[in-house]
C-alpha cells in the first residue's frame, strides 16, 4: 500500500518537474513565443513556478511517507491502485513532455 | 524446455519465412518511423499539441487552486442557507452560483451530490451543473484570452449558456415529476477536517489530485484536436461553413473530446479559421454542459432516462440558441 503509494508520488513529480523544465527550457532558447500569442508568456512562466512548487510538494509527500510509513496528505485523497489503466493516465501526461523535447 | 522448443520453433519459423516472403514479394521497402516522425505533418501536429497544451495549463491551474480553497473554506452550509425558495429566484441563483464555484465539471458532481442531500432541489441542481462550469469568471477570462481579437464570442458565450441553462431549469421545473435520483441519497457526511496550519500544503495537495483528475483530459483532447488539424484541417473547412452540418460536427466534437471548461476556449481558438462563429458557440457552449466524462458522472447520480432526456433536451436547446444567435449577429 505504502509502496505503491510512494510510487504515485514519485512519477507525479517526475511529470510535474518535466512540465515545469520544458516551459523554462522553451523559455531559455526564446522559443516559447513561437507557441502562443504574447499576452499568454506570462502567465504559462509563472505556471512553470506553480508546477514546480507541486513538484517539490509531492517529493515532500513521498519523503514523509518513506520516513514515517504512514500518509502525509488528508484522508480524502484517493490515489487509484498502480495498475494498467494508472500506467496509461501518467503516460497520457508524459506525452506533451516527451514529444516536446524530442521535436525540439 | 527442448520439448517447448521443438513444439513452437516450427510454426514460428514459418511465420518468419511467411513474412519475408511477403516482403520479397511485394518488394516493398521496410516501413520507417522516422521518416514520419520527421516529416512536416508530425511537425505541424507537435506544435499544434503543444501549443493547445501550454496555453491552456495556466487556466487549468488556476481552475484547480480556486477549486481547493474553495473546497476547505466555503462550506455546503453556507451555500444551502442563502439558497431561495422560490423556483423562478432559484434557477437565476444556480444560474450564478458558478461565481462562487469556479470549478469544472469534474469538480461540480461532487459538490451537487453534497448540496442536494442537504435539501437543495433536483432542478436547481441540475442548472446549477449546466451553467456552473460556463458563468465563472475563469472560464470567461480564457476565452476572452483565445478569442483575443473577437471578444464577442466571450460574450456570446456567457449569455447563451446563461439563457440555456434557465431555460432547461423552467422546462424540467414544469414537467419534471419523477424522482430523478438513481438512489435516495444515504446519510453519510463525506466531510473532512483539515489540520491546523496545513492550509498551504491542503491547497497543494489537493491542487495536485484535481490536476491529475483532468490534466488527462485536457492533454487527450488536445491529441485529438490537433491530429484531426493536421491530417483532415482542409475537408474541415467546407464543413464547417455549412448551417447545421457544422454544428452537429461541433457539438459531436464538444461530447467526444470532453474538455474542462476553463481550458476549451483554446481548442476552439485553433479551429477559428475553418468553423463559423456560432458552430464555435456551439462547442463552447454545450460541451461543458454535456459531454463524455460528465455523462459518466451524471449517471452516478441520475436514473439513465433522465440523463438521456437532459442531454437531448439540452442539445437541442443549446443548438438552436447558437444558431439563433448567429443569425442576430448577421443581421447587425
């Protein structure tokens, strides 16, 4: 339970910290511009700060349970069991990732 | 393990030979996957997925953080005294009830479920579900972002989905007899008590659940979106020019692709060129109100007949508003 647990934490902040480094990654190398209109470079820069600090927050989620062996987050989180259908959702997000620094 | 080998080794042989026969036969070149990945098709459509994902991942952010405060510091109590009496008062509330919840669809079932087993009517909550994720002040700050050099499709947007939703709400209100509920709602308080000074952690935490809950969404439908830009954009363009062909694809579309409501306007951004103004308000309308993902979840709660009949009768009332709307807009 706790395993699979800490995994979830694990792969979403991975995802969460990927999101967050190909925003400022496009951002270094100017070419964020060239996917959306001006007005929108602030506000997707600043989500790559949000992004980060869940980022951070899920590792710190996954030390406490490593550490104490039971759930820091509050009971009415629902993590679903890592099977199948769990693999599937978080390749879903890995994709943009993915296919976003292959192609650049 | 020599016995597995002499029982599978044969027919797998064969295979093999059958396949490089095949080959041999029809001299074809071994298919390439890079040759695709590098061509000007795969580039189009990364850019285009990419650009839908980006743009639209602020809003969802922001979609997800009011969500959670709102979800530790507004309580059911308080919504369920200041609710009014009056069906007609009613219907306008749950018409701008959204204002104080600006969540998505996702997030509205759960609320509903919790306001109607504290007395709040059936036909309430069902505007309440129509208008909610359309009337909110994050919905409308991204469209009128997406659709930057035409503001009145923001507009347009907000007003329809406002009348479509009142008018739903006084059609069920009239006729509605039976009780819609699938089960009566079981005594059960779902509510949870956040420790002292979490507050910031609480926000991230659940932040970080709802983002997972429908980043998949937003990043499915934007594959879909962007694959059908890129391999059929042209035949889109003589569609989307036709009266209620267009519309039919648009609200087909909406259903299938099932996107938040905070993140959408995006999407049909990108198909400004090829679609008319009001087959677009169509999408933007009727796919918050009624969609995939949100049939599942009403079919949680609801009877299956009365989902099929809600979803039909919005539809239908939702296409004839764009369409009217369009035609005012031309005559102007």
């Amino acid at each position: 339970m706790n395993r699979s647990r800490i995994t979830h934490y694990v792969i979403r902040g991975i995802i969460l910290t990927g999101f967050a480094s190909y925003i400022s990654f496009l951002s270094k190398t100017g070419r964020l511009p060239g996917y959306m209109e001006p007005r929108m470079l602030l506000p997707v820069k600043l989500s790559a700060l949000v992004l980060t600090a869940m980022a951070v927050y899920q590792a710190y989620l996954a030390l406490v349970t490593i550490r104490t062996g039971r759930q820091a987050a509050c009971e009415c989180e629902e993590l679903p069991p890592l099977r199948l259908k769990a693999v599937i959702v978080y390749a879903v997000f890995a994709l943009p990732v993915i296919l976003g620094f292959w192609g650049s | 393990l020599q016995s597995t080998v002499i029982r599978w080794a044969p027919p797998f042989l064969g295979m093999i030979c059958c396949a490089i026969l095949y080959q041999i036969v029809t001299t074809r070149p071994l298919p390439d996957p890079s040759a695709f990945l590098a061509s000007t098709d795969f580039a189009a459509f990364q850019a285009v997925f990419i650009s839908i994902v980006l743009e639209a991942l602020p809003f969802i952010l922001l979609g997800v953080a009011v969500s959670s405060i709102l979800q530790i510091f507004v309580t059911e109590d308080m919504v369920r005294r200041y609710t009014p009496r009056n069906p007609a008062a009613g219907i306008l509330f749950a018409c701008v009830l959204g204002l104080l919840f600006p969540v998505c669809e996702c997030g509205m079932i759960p609320v509903i479920r919790r306001l109607m087993h504290k007395g709040m009517p059936a036909y309430m909550a069902v505007v309440f579900i129509l208008a909610g994720p359309v009337l909110n002040p994050i919905t409308f700050a991204s469209t009128y972002i997406a659709f930057h050099d035409q503001p009145e499709v923001a507009y347009a947007r907000m007003g329809l989905a406002f009348a479509a939703a009142a008018a739903v709400g006084f059609l069920l209100y009239r006729f509605m007899r039976k009780d819609p509920l699938r089960h009566s709602l079981a005594a059960g308080d779902t509510r949870h008590s956040h420790r002292q000074g979490g507050l910031l952690t609480g926000i991230l935490g659940h932040s970080s659940e709802e983002f997972f809950e429908m980043g998949k969404y937003l990043i499915l439908g934007a594959g879909i979106t962007a694959f059908i830009q890129t391999s059929i954009g042209d035949s889109l363009y003589s569609m989307g020019q036709g009266g209620l062909s267009s519309h039919l694809f648009m609200a087909g579309l909406a259903y299938v692709l099932s996107l938040c409501s905070t993140s959408d306007a995006f999407v049909a951004a990108s198909f400004s060129t090829q679609f008319s103004k009001s087959s677009l308000l169509t999408f933007l309308v009727l796919g918050p109100m009624i969609d995939f993902k949100g049939t599942l979840m009403l079919l949680s709660v609801f009877k299956s007949r009365f989902v099929l009949r809600l979803s039909l009768l919005t539809a239908l009332v939702v296409v004839a508003g764009a369409i009217l709307t369009g035609q005012l807009s031309s005559l102007f």
